[in-house]
C-alpha cells in the first residue's frame, strides 16, 4: 500500500497568497481534502500534513519545514505539495527538485501535469510548464515529490475558478486521478 502526503501549502498565520477574496490557506485545504477523499477507495493510505491543525498559530516557516519532516518520519512513498500561485500571471505549473531531471519524480511529475493539464485546458487555462527549483518542500522530502501551482489567486479570471466549487471538485479529480495513474494505485 503506498503512503501519500498531501501538503496543502500554507496556513496558521501564514495565508500564502491573497487575492480577490481568496485566501491560498484556504483553496488548498479544500483541494487537499478533496483529493484525499477521491482517493479513499484506493489501495493508499493519504496524509494531510499541515502544521496549523496541531498550531493555529503555525509561522511562515513552521509550514514551510515541517511538512517535509513529517513526510520523511511518516516514510512516505509519494510527496506532493498543493499551491496556488500569485503575481500577475496566469496557469498552471508543476515543480520537481533540480537533482530529479530524467528521474522517477520528474517521469512522476510528468503523468500528474499532464492530467491536470487535459483538465485545465478546457478552461482555457495556460500551461506554465514543467519547472525544477530548489524549494525547500522539494529539496528537503525523502521520497518523490511534487509542487504544483493551481491558477493565480491575484488573477480576475482564475479567481472566478477557483472559487467555483465544480471547477474545485473537478480539477481535485483529475490531480487525484493524476496520482492513480502516476503511482499505478489499484482500487482496494
């Protein structure tokens, strides 16, 4: 049975990005635990680590570290942090550790950013691409891991997603089904 932990990034006193009445804190709690429930039928056991269910008042840094550590004490099988992303832009991108280019995590990543992607498409959503970077969720996990960024919360038209509560339902289905097929997850 693979154990999966889902980091859905930020929380406590650190709301990640904040736009258009959205907080990232809050999208990505409910798309974790929209995931986690579309897995349950698996043959997988999925964690959420999040620092502020045990803190309410959990730093910046609280969220950014001890999610990793939790991964690799829990020995996890499969990583992924769930982000959305801010600054002016638009789309969808997804992240492996630099050190992981032609490895399982990147060939990982790849299935998973392309379900998601056949998905976001049909909104009409931007692919940003598949991107290495040293993040410290990346850099720091014992076993494959992956960072993806759902939309810009600071972005009019994918605010208006990412408040829909279908378009939620749906995108947490595909990264779901992303991680079945990714992880070759068989029904329990």
């Amino acid at each position: 049975m693979k154990r999966i932990v889902l980091d859905p990034g930020h929380g406590g006193a650190d709301p990640g990005a904040v736009g258009n009445g959205l907080l990232e804190k809050q999208v990505t709690w409910m798309l974790a635990n929209k995931v986690k429930e579309k897995l349950k039928r698996m043959k997988a056991e999925v964690i959420i680590v999040q620092p502020s269910c045990g803190n309410p008042r959990s730093t910046k840094d609280d969220e950014l570290y001890l999610p990793p550590r939790d991964a690799n004490r829990l020995g996890a099988d499969f990583y992924l942090s769930i982000h959305v992303n801010a600054g002016g832009g638009t789309g969808f991108e997804s992240f492996v550790h630099q050190n992981s280019q032609g490895k399982d995590t990147d060939k990982l990543r790849n299935v998973l950013h392309r379900q998601v992607m056949a998905y976001l498409a049909k909104y009409g959503i931007v692919d940003r691409g598949k991107k290495y970077a040293n993040f410290a969720v990346l850099r720091l996990t014992n076993m494959p891991a992956v960072l993806i960024e759902c939309l810009f919360i600071d972005n009019a038209k994918d605010a208006v997603l990412l408040k829909d509560q279908s378009f939620i339902d749906g995108l947490a289905n595909e990264i779901a089904y992303g991680l079945i097929v990714a992880l070759g997850l068989q029904r329990g």
